[in-house]
C-alpha cells in the first residue's frame, strides 16, 4: 500500500522533471520498490523515469550496480559508502539525470553495524548527492513509508533548486 503523501511528492516531481525533459532512476534495497512504485504512480511518469533496480542482495548491488564486494565486507551493506556506491552505480547503468539509492535496516532484524531502522538515502546527479541517515525504529511498515517519503522530498527538493522558475 503506497502513503498518500509519498503520491502527493511525486506528482510535484513529475511537472519539474516533464518539462525539464530530466529523468530520474532508483536502486532499492530495503524499500524494494516503493519509491518506484510513488514515482510512477503519476500518469506520464514513463517520460522521465528509466526504471529501477531493486538489489535486496549483495550480489545484485555488486552485479547491477557495480558496488565492489570489499566495500560490501568493510563497510556492510547499510552503510553511507555503500548508498554513495549504489547511487553512482545507477545514475551510471541507467544514464539519467537523477537517481535515488536506499539501503538499510526496516526490521524487524538489524544488523551488527546498524540498528533496526537504520537507514541511508543518496538522492543526486553527477554533480551534487545529498546523503541522508534515518534512525529509529517504528515498525517495519512505518520505517519504509518514511524512507519512501524522505527519498521522494530530497528529489522534490534538488529539483525546486534545479528549476527555480517552475515553481508555481
């Protein structure tokens, strides 16, 4: 079930991105999808989104995203350095102006590095990321409606400064 406000978000990023003629890519772990889910949940959306990775293993973030596995063991997957990993390797697979990478704990288990709720956000382009760590555990549902919906500002937001003048 998708949140209503994650909806909202999403059909302010799609003008911005539409008339722009921008596109925008994810690369999900935890939220397997859901922000892909949000992002097209617009009518339109194929315009300006490429398409998604949803890299639940290691071996998908490795594979598809390119994240080295000796970063993977040093760092462990929920990690600020793995998200940077996961952003740069999508925006690169899938050549797009934007791209949205998440990994982290939704719970119930936690891992040895990070608590259940623990959570890293990359929203950029291959100028700027902006990188974001989410803490605190309020269920697992809640915990990934609230990384779909920090994700979906931090783009909102990187756009509205983007395209100043498109704002009504």
């Amino acid at each position: 079930m998708m949140n209503v406000e994650s909806k909202i978000i999403s059909r302010e990023i799609s003008p911005l991105l539409w008339k722009a003629g921008e596109t925008v890519c994810t690369a999900e772990s935890c939220t397997s999808g859901q922000i892909s889910a949000a992002i097209t949940s617009v009518p339109g959306s194929s315009t300006y989104f490429k398409g998604g990775i949803v890299c639940y293993t290691n071996e998908i973030k490795t594979r598809f995203l390119g994240v080295s596995q000796e970063l993977l063991e040093e760092k462990g997957a929920v990690s600020e350095e793995v998200v940077r990993a996961m952003f740069e390797g999508a925006l690169e697979a899938m050549e797009t102006t934007y791209a949205i990478a998440i990994t982290g704990y939704a719970g119930p288990g936690g891992g040895e590095e990070a608590p259940v709720g623990t959570i890293w956000i990359a929203v950029g382009d291959k100028n700027e990321v902006t990188v974001e760590k989410l803490e605190g555990d309020d269920g697992r549902d809640m915990n990934l409606a609230k990384a779909t919906l920090v994700a979906l500002q931090l783009l909102l937001d990187l756009l509205k400064k983007r395209h100043p003048q498109e704002e009504e």
